[in-house]
C-alpha cells in the first residue's frame, strides 16, 4: 500500500515537472522581446523615415531662404521713376540699383544727336544754358510723382540733356530726387538747375553715388525704403 502511495506521488510529479517544463516554453517573456522587436524596427522604419522627410523639408524651405534675400521693393515708394543719363555706364548701374530698392521704373535719357567733339561741344552747351533735344525711354512722366534724376558729373555741373528734361517737363507738385556719379566732385554745385528749372518741385536731397553702398541708407534716409 505505501509502495502504491509512492508511486502515485512519483508519477504526480513527474506530471507536475511536465506541466511546469511546458509552461516555460510558452514564457511571456519571448512574446514581449518579439513585440520588442517590432516596435523598435518601426521606430528604426520612423528613424529612417524621419531624417528623409527633413531632407525634403529642407530642400523645399532652401527656395525660400534665397528668395527672402533678394532685394525686396519697397511698399511705401509709390510710383517712382528713375531717370538718368549716363555716357560710359556708372550712373547707369546707380539707377538700376535704385531700381531694384525701389520697385521703380528706370528711364534712360540720351541725346537725340551724337556729340562730334565732347569735350568742346558738351562743356559749351552747359556754360550757355543749351537744351539740347532728347530722347527718353519712357513716354509717361507725367504719370509719376517721385522722380529720380541721374547724371554723370560734367565740369562740375549736370550734362546740358538734364537741363532739357527738367525743362521740358512739368514737375510742379512732385519730388525732384538728383543723383550724380563722379570721379571726385559731389552732387553739390550741379543742384542749381533744379531750383532754377523746377521752382515748384520739391528737391529731395541728392546723393553723389560712386559708392553703390551708399545707395541703401540714403534711401532709408529720404523715406523711400524701410
Ligand atoms: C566730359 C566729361 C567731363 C567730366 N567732368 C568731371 C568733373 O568735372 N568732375 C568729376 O569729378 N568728374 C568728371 N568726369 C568724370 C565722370 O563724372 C565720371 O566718370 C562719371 O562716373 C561718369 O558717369 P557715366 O559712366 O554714367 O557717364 C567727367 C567725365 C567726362 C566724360
């Protein structure tokens, strides 16, 4: 009888280690490595993902970062032109970057008739107070209200074709904006024929422009750029 009762126990725990051996392969454990496993290749999947997107963020956003640092007009400038007369192309290049601040419309003066001697000729139409005739590349002056006037330095004075534009033009009421290149004198002794052309403009204050940067801030200075 005891024999019996051993055996039965025996052969219960041989059942029992059974159970608990099968029970150990089934370990939780092994299901929470693999799902584990999962979600750390979905987050590699993510990680993978994510630096692709920012690349093409990036890429989309570089356009942008150019395009804000073009000169941007200004909105307050109204409609502004900016005339000039230029011989060798310096005053040329100080109003296209008026331009560009400004939003306005460049206007290129040239004398109708080409001078045979320069020196001779152009001296003598300023000295008398010649108008020579002119040509102008834009039609529509009288459509603006701010308007520049450029010009290269000719003995001290502005080119006789300056006189016949702000002659032949009605500037009463409107702002009068000279600008000058040079190779050493300033703007100051050619702004007479302003006053004298135009007594009922408004005469802005000049700027000799033989350095382009001074362009900016003398832009901020008469309001016409932020
Ligand atoms: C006929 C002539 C006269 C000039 N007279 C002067 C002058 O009196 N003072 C001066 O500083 N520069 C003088 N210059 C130099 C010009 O003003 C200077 O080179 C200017 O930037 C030229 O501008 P542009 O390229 O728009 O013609 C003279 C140039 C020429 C061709």
């Amino acid at each position: 009888m005891k024999i019996r009762k051993n055996i039965l126990l025996l052969t219960l725990m041989l059942a029992l280690s059974f159970v608990l051996a099968a029970c150990g392969n089934n370990n939780p454990s092994a299901e929470t490595s693999s799902a584990a496993d999962k979600t750390e290749t979905a987050a590699e999947t993510l990680q993978t993902e994510e630096p692709a997107e920012n690349v093409s963020e990036e890429s989309t956003e570089e356009p942008e970062t150019t395009e804000s640092e073009t000169i941007e007009p200004d909105a307050n400038s109204g409609n502004v032109l900016i005339a000039y007369f230029s011989y060798t192309g310096n005053t040329e290049e100080a109003a296209q970057m008026i331009a560009e601040y400004t939003g306005g419309t460049l206007a290129e003066i040239q004398r109708a008739e080409e001078y045979g001697d320069l020196q001779e000729e152009a001296e003598a139409e300023i000295l008398d107070g010649v108008h020579p005739e002119i040509t102008v590349s834009v039609d529509s002056i009288e459509e603006y209200d701010t308007i520049f006037v450029g010009y290269p330095i000719w003995w001290d004075e502005a080119p006789a074709m300056i006189a016949t534009f702000l002659a032949e033009n009605d500037f009463s009421g409107k702002t009068l904006i000279p600008f000058c290149t040079s190779s050493s004198d300033d703007i100051g002794n050619s702004l007479h024929i302003f006053n004298e052309l135009c007594p009922d403009a408004v005469i802005a204050e000049g700027l000799t422009a033989n350095d382009l940067n001074d362009i900016e801030p003398w832009l901020q200075g008469i309001g016409l750029l932020e």
